[in-house]
C-alpha cells in the first residue's frame, strides 16, 4: 500500500507588477471598478522575453528545493498550461531540458482548472506505475489572451506559475492511511462550452484569439460546481466540511470565493485568498495561493485541505489532501 504525498511547494510571479491605476492607463477601467467587481488588486505580466516555460521552470525548482530532494529524483513533469510556448511540443519537456533530468513529461489542458486535473492524473499514474516522485506544474502567460479593450474581461488575468512534489511513499502502519491525496473528482461538460473560450484556434483560425467570457453564466455555474465538487470530493475521503483547516480555492474572483465559502458554511478565515495580488493565473492559481500559505505558515504539515477550480470546456473537479508527511518518513 502506498501514499501520494505533498513533501514541496514553489511558485513564481513575473517581476513586471500591474496595479489596477497602471492597468486604467491603457483599459477603460478605473482601480474601484475592478475591485468592487473581482477584489483584484494587481496582477503580474510576463516581460516580452519571458514564456510560460520559464515561469514553470522557476517555480519547479523552488518545489524541489522546498521538498529537499535531488532533481535526478524526479520521474515524471505533468504541466497544467493553456498558453504553451509552442503549439508543439509540450511545455513540460521544455521544463525537463532547463531542469536537465530524464523524466516522462507532457501537458494538461484544462484551463483554470489545469491543476485539479493534473493531480488526479499524477495520483492515478504514480499509484498504478512505477513513478515515485512527481513534478506538478501550473504554469500560464494568460496576458497573452488578452483583449484589451474587453474591459469586462482583461482586468481579471495574470501570468504565474506554481508547482508542487508529489512523492510515493509505502505505507508501512494503518495510522497513517489519512496522508496524503485522499480524493481526487473532475469533470467536464461540452454543453457550456461557448461560456468560457477563445476566439481562435489552430484548426479554425490558425490564431490563439482572444478570451470570450459570459461572466454572469460563469459565475452562477462557478458557485454551484465548485460546492458540489467540494461535497464530492468530502465525501469520497469520508470527511466533512468542519474537519477542513483550510480550503485553497482556484484564485478567479473574490466574490467567488466568498459566496461558495456562504454556501459550504465553511469559516471565511479558513479560505486561502491570494487572488488581490495576482488575478486569475488560471492553472497557477491553486498552487500559487497553497506555496503563499505555506511559506506564511498558516497551512502545516498534516493539515487537512481542500482545492478545487473551474475553467472552460467547462471543467471543474477538487481534491482533498493531508498535506505533508508523517515525521516518521
């Protein structure tokens, strides 16, 4: 019997920082429409010269510092990016040449909710191979979407990246069947798939195109998914709610954040939000709030947690993780 634990967290913002008064320089906006409406307060941009690798790349070797392993350790790179910096290959064997280690790498695609998704498979292929330490990345330059005179929708992004370890570790006594990834639920729905999108693509226009965003819909569809996600994910770990320290939210809107915490009844001082200072990093977001609470140490090792996220398709899913290991490993 073996655990899937979380022995690293890393993360990496651009140093170019935009604050919602440099943002009304060039947007139609004003630093009280954006905040009012997101509780954004600033967000991050990739410099011209800077790609969704090299985010991931920096944010890969702060999670393997913090999880004091050797990089020749690592067997499998799993990227969660919607803004790869070429079409093809992936951006993860990008990632495993800067990192110079042989490790089986490839994309997700799941958009904000890229690094819900890779967990799971990074869960399911370390529990049924033979990989042992895994890289889990989210990485995207989602300034790179963006139509900027779309006020409604171009405040709300920025680029970023973050990262955890996953290790596999036997699981010697029963005492310790509660570390670890104890649930993982995704899902995606076609039928709404027009709600959240581009306006291009390689098949159809031979361009990236520009985020379209019905935001009402989205928000509505957020709220309901996200709780009912969370439930799922509660109960197939056997848990409630009130056994939670602490829920890391995908990073989108503030009001999104709270109106689910309203819902699930769950205690807003136990709601990770880092979401005023980065926007929405869409796959980034969740680790780039969990490195953040760690660091600051309100998240501790055996803390119990929630994660969960939405994106285009649309797709949605959450996890549930006793994160860190026993002392006894």
């Amino acid at each position: 019997m073996y655990k899937i634990l979380i022995t690293g967290v890393g993360s990496y913002l651009p140093t170019n920082k935009c604050s919602n008064e440099t943002l009304s320089n060039f947007v139609d906006t004003s630093d009280e429409w954006i905040s009012k409406r997101s509780g954004i307060k600033s967000r991050h941009f990739v410099s011209d010269n800077e790609k969704t690798s090299d985010l991931a790349f920096f944010a890969a070797n702060k999670a393997i510092e913090n999880a004091q392993i050797s990089k020749n350790e690592i067997d499998l790179i799993i990227l969660a990016t919607t803004t790869p910096d070429n079409t093809f290959p992936s951006t993860a064997t990008l990632v495993q040449k800067k990192l110079e280690i042989n490790a089986v790498s490839f994309d997700v695609q799941a958009v904000c909710a890229g690094f819900v998704f890779a967990l799971s498979v990074a869960k399911s292929m370390m529990t049924e191979g033979n990989y042992k330490n895994c890289l889990v990345i989210g990485a995207d330059s989602m300034s790179k979407l963006l139509d900027w005179k779309d006020r409604s929708t171009s405040v709300l992004f920025g680029d970023g990246a973050g990262a955890i370890i996953l290790q596999k570790i036997k699981n010697i006594e029963s005492r310790y069947d509660d570390w670890g990834i104890l649930s993982n639920i995704i899902h995606s729905d076609g039928q709404f798939y027009d709600l959240l999108k581009t306006n291009g693509g390689v098949s159809t226009s031979q361009k990236i195109g520009f985020i379209e965003m019905e935001g009402k819909e989205v928000f509505k569809h957020a709220v309901d998914k996200l709780s009912s996600s969370l439930e799922e994910a509660l109960k197939a770990s056997n848990k409630k709610i009130d056994e939670l320290d602490w829920l890391v939210p995908h990073q989108a809107n503030q009001r999104i954040i709270l109106a689910v915490a309203d819902k699930m009844k769950i205690d807003v001082n136990k709601v990770i939000s880092t979401v005023k200072d980065h926007g929405n990093t869409s796959a980034a977001s969740i680790p780039l709030a969990l490195e953040s609470a760690v660091s600051s140490n309100k998240i501790l090792n055996g803390n119990l947690i929630g994660l969960h996220a939405i994106g285009g398709g649309l797709s949605w899913g959450a996890s549930i993780i006793r994160i860190g290991k026993p002392k006894i490993l």
